[in-house]
C-alpha cells in the first residue's frame, strides 16, 4: 500500500493501551483502507454497527 510502516494490526486483542508508558511514536498515518478493513473487524468483534 506504499506505506513505510509494516506489519499487521491486532484488531482481535483489543486493550487499553498507554501510548506514553509504550514509548509509542507517530510514523505515518494509515491509508483510509487499512482504517476501514480494521473498523469493520472492531463492529464484528464487538457486535456494532457503526452508522
């Protein structure tokens, strides 16, 4: 998708998270795509319908 990160994202092992306590740094901001494939995975998981 031309991005520079790589990987993949665990949208099944949902969590809180501290981003500050992970050390956590902004690298880019994913393609709208990549955005909307995880949100349709989050309303499946957690039975929502986003409207």
């Amino acid at each position: 998708m031309g991005l520079e990160t790589q990987g993949v994202v665990l949208v099944n092992d949902i969590r809180s998270l501290d981003p500050i306590a992970r050390r956590a740094v902004y690298i880019e901001k994913a393609d709208a795509v990549v955005i909307d494939e995880c949100l349709a995975k989050l309303e499946a998981i957690l039975g929502y319908e986003a409207k």
